[in-house]
C-alpha cells in the first residue's frame, strides 16, 4: 500500500476531540475520520464542519447536540446526525445534568462537498424499522447484522455510513468486493472489548496482499482500494463503523454497487 497511513490504533483512547485520519496524511481522498470522547474533564465541544459533509454516530452514552436554531435532545446511542456547513455543539447529558463522568463516545466522519445539503438527525428506533436499513444476511461461517445509518433514508452528497455486527468467529464483508472506481471506504473496530479481536484483510490478489493485520476496539482500517473481508476469532464478534465516500458526488453515491471476487460470486448477500 501506500507509505501514507493505512490502519491507526485505539483511536477511542483520549478524550475530547481529535481526528486520527485526514487525506493529508492518509491513503484516503476524501474520508477523514474523529473521534469524540465526552467525558467530566471534557464534557462539550463546539465545532465548524465547514464545507465539509459530516456525519456524527453516537457509540456510547447520551448527548445533546444542536446547531443554531435547532437542537436535538438526547442523542443516545446509535443516534445520528449528518450535517455540513454547520456549527455544532455536543455536551454529555449525565455530565452537565448531574455531575457525574458518565462518558460519551462519538465517531465522526466526513468528506468534502460542494453541494449543500441540509442537517439531519437519524434515530437508531426508527431506521430499524425499514428492512432494507437493518438485515441478517450471510450463510453460515459469514452471517452478521447491517445497519445502515446514513444511505437512501438522508440527503447527502458523498458520505455513507453504517455498522456490521458478525455472529462470534464468523467473517464478514463476505463475499470478497471491492468498488474502488466509485467510492473509498474505511472501518472501525468499536464494542469489542477485550480479549476479543479480529483479522482484517486488504488485496487485490490474495498471493500478495497489502494488508494483513490484527485489528481491536478503536483500530481504524483504511480501504483506498482492493477486496476487504475480515473475520473475528471464536466466541467473540466483530464489530465495526464502515464509512464510504463518493468518488463523484451523488453520482457515486450508491450502497452495494460491488465488485465481487469471480470464485466466491455464488449467493451474493450483502457485502458488509
């Protein structure tokens, strides 16, 4: 791969806010990738995502989060918000109502665009609810849970974003697919506490891959190109935020358009 960065480790392991991936010094064009730890010492922040299409996944905990002139109250967990040219805000609710360190973990995505696209809360409750959002797919060996958060349910230019939950010791992103000409993707291990772990994958021929690597909670794995299965180890579960960005904006903007690997095209479930 490229010498530019490629996976980041335990990136959920200091509070506040910090983007441990950016195109500036990643294989990534568009994706940049934060995370935001709310915790007593931290319980706030305040941000601009400029012209920049962002999308906020809350992992743990309950928040406020608002933009001026409208607020969203108890953001819990799993709950959205994909906004650009926006100022944000975010204040932990246990922390500011009682005093308490009760921590909030936040992943942030986003990517340029040059369209303009309205800010949007996506409740975890009623995404569930659509079958074509949240799906068992896969067989035996690769069967797993997808949710996708940010896809045909919000107006967006480039940015799609959702999460993949595998039964203990199964694979996931099975079959092999890669869509390099149309979007770039990137994942992140998150509720995978220890001693669990996985095994991620990268190649574009398996006699040589580019990446093969251990993968925890907080790992974040960079995909610019190639197929990307992983597989977690018995009795625990893999779990992780995959983000993909639109090469062409909205042009490209399409979940499941793959390519999958000629030997293993039988059956075709989902790709995540």
């Amino acid at each position: 791969m490229d010498q530019k960065l490629t996976i980041s480790h335990h990136t959920n392991g200091c509070s506040g806010r910090h983007a441990p991936v950016t195109p500036a010094h990643s294989t990534n064009r568009h994706l940049a990738y934060g995370r935001i730890i709310l915790a007593y010492e931290n319980p706030r922040v305040s941000f601009e995502t400029g012209e920049r299409e962002t999308g906020l996944i809350v992992l743990s905990g309950a928040t406020r989060s608002r933009r001026p002139g409208t607020a969203f109250r108890d953001v819990a967990v799993r709950r959205t918000v994909c906004a650009a040219g926006s100022k944000i805000e975010m204040e932990a609710s246990g922390i500011a109502d009682a005093g308490v360190d009760a921590n909030v973990d936040i992943a942030e995505f986003s990517c340029e665009v040059e369209g303009t696209y309205p800010v949007q809360f996506v409740p975890y409750a009623e995404l569930a609810k659509d079958s074509t959002l949240k799906f068992l797919t896969g067989a035996p060996g690769n069967q797993r849970q997808v949710s996708i958060v940010l896809g045909k349910n919000v107006h967006a230019g480039r940015l799609l974003l959702g999460f993949t939950i595998s039964e203990p010791g199964n694979w996931t992103s099975w079959p092999p697919h890669e869509h390099a000409l149309t979007l770039e993707e990137m994942y992140v291990c998150f509720d995978m506490p220890e001693p669990a772990f996985g095994i991620q994958m990268v190649y574009n021929e398996t006699q040589y891959p580019e990446l093969v690597t251990v993968v925890r909670d907080g790992d974040a794995v960079l995909i610019p190109s190639g197929y990307q299965p992983n597989t977690s180890v018995p009795g625990h579960r893999i779990s992780f935020l995959w983000a993909l960005a639109a090469h062409r904006e909205i042009e490209d903007r399409q979940y499941g358009v793959v390519n999958v690997w000629p030997e293993f095209a039988a059956g075709l479930p989902s790709p995540r």
